[in-house]
C-alpha cells in the first residue's frame, strides 16, 4: 500500500497552473539582469518540477509560449552567454514532450571547460536524468570529463546511473574509465559502487532539495484562483504525487545503478 493512498487530500491543479505561468512571467521580466539572480534559477526550477511530478497541471498555452521562446535560443550561437538561461526551461519542455532536441544546449555543453557553467548544466538534468538516454556522443562527453582530473564528474556520473540504458553497458563503460584512467576520490568512490553494486554519495540531493524547498514555499504563498482558467479535473491525489518524488531516484542521499532483478551482473 502506498504511503498516504488512504489520504483524502487533493492538489489543486488550477493554483499550480497558474503559479507556473506567473513564475515564467516573472522569469522572462528578469531575463537580462546581469549577473543572473538565483531567482531565476529557482523559477527555472520550478517549471522544471512541475512538468515532472504534476504535468496534469502544467498550462498547454504555457509549453506554447516557452517552445516558441526556446527556439529562439536554439537558433543562437552554441557559445551565447544567454544560453544559461534556457537549461531549466529546456528541461521542462522535455519533461513535457519527450523531445531530446529541447536538450541540445544541454548535451553541447555536458564536457563545457568552464566549471561553474559544466556544474549548472548538469544539475538542470537531475530532475529529467531518470528519462534520459546516453547515446554514444554523451557517453564521449562523459568520458572526456573522466580524463580531464580537474574536472567534477561524480554528478554526471550520477546521471548516467539512473539514466535509460542496458545496466551490463554501463557497468563496461565504468570498468574501462576505472582502468583507463586515474580519478579524484569522489570519481573513484563513486565508480567502485556502482560496479560493487552499492549506493554511492547523490552529490545531487542537496541541489535537488534547495530547489524543492522553493517550490514548496512558493506553492503555499499562491494567491486566489483564476476562477476562468479553471478546468477538469480540478485536482490530483497527494498520495499519487507523492510516490512520483519518493520514486525519484536522486532525491534520496545515495544513488544506484539499478541490475535486472535477479541477475548478477559482473564488473
């Protein structure tokens, strides 16, 4: 039985609804302050947790109005500054569609040289990590960050363990990286988990928790409803929602890669 399933509460599907599209309108006003507030990066966030545990609520005018701004961006320089802005809102847009090409800034900058910029684009991918399929030019990405030793590869790493994707060519690709090059003890430690088959440190939960602290106090300060916006159903089990985060595999302290049941997998 799941934990709350005899709960009656409901999420109001209409409040959230129209919290995301004042978060977006607040997000596009403040879109060229420089140097970019954290603010942003929380509404970015936002959207982003919206379009993976409560996608019933999320305006389809909404995903409209972002697809229609992010091609804009796609059509930019790969090297723009202002492409950190769009992470988060390419992010919900794949939550949304299941389109990879809303990712392409993403996947571009997945081995980027510059820390701070190669950090925040991977934490924009924690929260859509358990959808994402590393193809052989993401893998490259991943393994060219394995061979730079100044580079911080435990949160991709992590992405890579809960991301789509045979377990046996994962735990390959782990033990070729663990012969082939030398690590920092984060990478390391990381690695030697996952091919004992054990959890290893989610240097991605303290991120993913700030994050959703924010959306939990903004949630609670939403206004009144916009009674013409409102639609059918007018809310979601609390209980289904919940089980969407406690299933998340990176809001927990530690991270797995996950084997078939019953099957030994060797390193």
């Amino acid at each position: 039985m799941a934990e709350f399933d005899a709960s009656s509460l409901s999420i109001n599907l209409d409040r959230i609804a129209s919290v995301c599209e004042e978060e977006w309108a607040a997000f596009l006003h403040d879109m060229d302050i420089e140097p970019i507030p954290d603010r942003q990066d929380f509404r970015g966030f936002l959207l982003n947790w919206v379009a993976v545990f409560a996608p019933e609520a999320f305006p389809p005018a909404l995903l409209d109005q972002m697809a229609d701004w992010m091609e804009n961006g796609l059509a930019g320089s790969r090297f723009e500054w202002r492409m950190v802005k769009r992470p988060y809102v390419g992010a919900t847009l794949f939550a949304l569609t299941g389109n990879t090409r809303w990712l392409r800034i993403h996947f571009n900058n997945f081995d980027n040289g510059g820390s701070q910029l190669r950090t925040f684009f991977h934490r924009t991918l924690a929260l859509i990590a358990p959808r994402l399929t590393f193809d052989q030019d993401l893998i490259d990405r991943l393994e060219a960050g394995l061979r730079n030793r100044y580079f911080v590869t435990s949160p991709p790493l992590a992405l890579y363990a809960v991301s789509q994707g045979d377990a046996h060519d994962k735990i390959a690709n782990l033990a070729a990286w663990k012969a082939d090059y030398p690590m920092n003890d984060a990478e390391a430690e990381t690695v030697d988990c996952f091919l004992n088959n054990q959890p290893a440190p989610n240097p991605l939960q303290s991120w993913l928790l700030r994050g959703s602290s924010y959306v939990a106090m903004r949630l609670a300060c939403q206004g009144g409803i916009r009674s013409e916006r409102v639609r059918l159903p007018l809310g979601i089990g609390f209980s289904e929602v919940w089980e969407r985060l406690q299933g998340h595999p990176l809001m927990s302290g530690y991270v797995s890669l996950e084997r078939p049941s019953g099957k030994e997998i060797p390193a």
